[in-house]
C-alpha cells in the first residue's frame, strides 16, 4: 500500500527506531509499503526509502541498486573502508569521502553537498530475515549511509549544518541557495 511520507517537520522523524525482532507478516507488509511508497515518487524519484519515513519506527529501510530494489534490517556498520586494492586504493588516495549532492523524499526538492563514506561495509537482515554482510560504494554507500541515519532520528540537514554546507532548493529548474540557520 502506498504509504504518505512524513515530511521534515514531523516530530517522528527525530525518533530512533526499534530493531525488529522477527521478519514476520508484519515486517513483510511495511516492506511492502516501503517499495509500493517508493515506486510512485517521480518528483522528485526516490532511491531510498526507511520505516521512519512511513511513520513506522523499525529499523528497516530498502534502496535501489542496480536495477532491483534490497531490503535491509537491523542495519550495523561493520567497516568504513577508506584503503582498498588497485582501482579503488588510487581513488582513496585522492577522495576517502564522496561528496555528491544529497536530497531526501522527507524534504522533497532540497539538496546539499554532504561528504560521507566513499566505501561501506554492512551486517543485516534482507526481507527473508537472511542475515547478509555486504560492502557498497560511491553513491549505493551515501545511499546506506542516509537511511542509516534516518534510523537514527538524523536527517541530512543535520549533517549539512555539522559540516557547514550550504543547502539548495531545485525550483524550476534552477538551483537557489537557502539559508540554514
């Protein structure tokens, strides 16, 4: 069922979510909810979507990677892997953070240059309760990482004004620098 997205000002969104105990129909069905939620946004298109933004306080999220959508449960990070082997230690040399201009279904059409991670390693569930260690990069790791927070009760502007980035809105077609406070 497709589900309405709390939008920044809700106070739910500031609240830490529970770990799920069991994957059971209960879960599965949010999940739904989740992916049905997600496939409909097109202005702008989501490519993740957490139980938070659904006002559901658990501790799943999914995303899009690659051309299918993963369920993740009870996330923890295991490693954020700054040093890596051949293409990705050269990369590492020059960038350990990937700065790409982040936004969030919560705060439709407002963006920000946030660094985060370049490379993640993660432990969890997938929609079967599997449990799962994976490690992502570039934009799927920024991706982990800002549904991660939402878990957390952290939206991106918050760490937009930990690091002292600035924060744009797409109106238009034009990009407009507002101000936080």
């Amino acid at each position: 069922m497709i589900r309405p997205i709390l939008q920044a000002t809700d106070p739910q969104l500031r609240q830490k979510s529970k770990s799920v105990v069991k994957v059971d129909k209960k879960i599965s069905s949010i999940i739904t909810d989740l992916k049905d939620t997600l496939v409909v946004q097109k202005d702008p298109e989501g490519v993740g979507l957490a139980a938070p933004q659904i006002g559901k306080k658990l501790r799943v999220f999914i995303m899009k990677l690659g051309g299918t959508t993963i369920t993740v449960i009870n996330p923890k990070i295991l490693q954020v892997i700054n040093k890596g082997k051949g293409v990705a230690k050269k990369i590492e040399r020059k960038q350990k953070k990937s700065k790409i201009l982040e936004g969030c279904l919560s705060l439709p059409h407002y963006y920000g240059p946030l660094k985060r991670a370049k490379f993640i390693k993660i432990k969890y569930l997938d929609g079967n309760g599997q449990e799962q260690i994976s490690s992502f990069s570039d934009f799927d790791a920024q991706i982990i990482q800002h549904e991660i927070d939402h878990l957390e009760g952290i939206l991106f502007i918050d760490k937009l004004l930990e690091q002292k980035k600035p924060l744009y809105e797409y109106v238009n077609g034009e990009w407009e620098r507002v101000e936080l406070i």
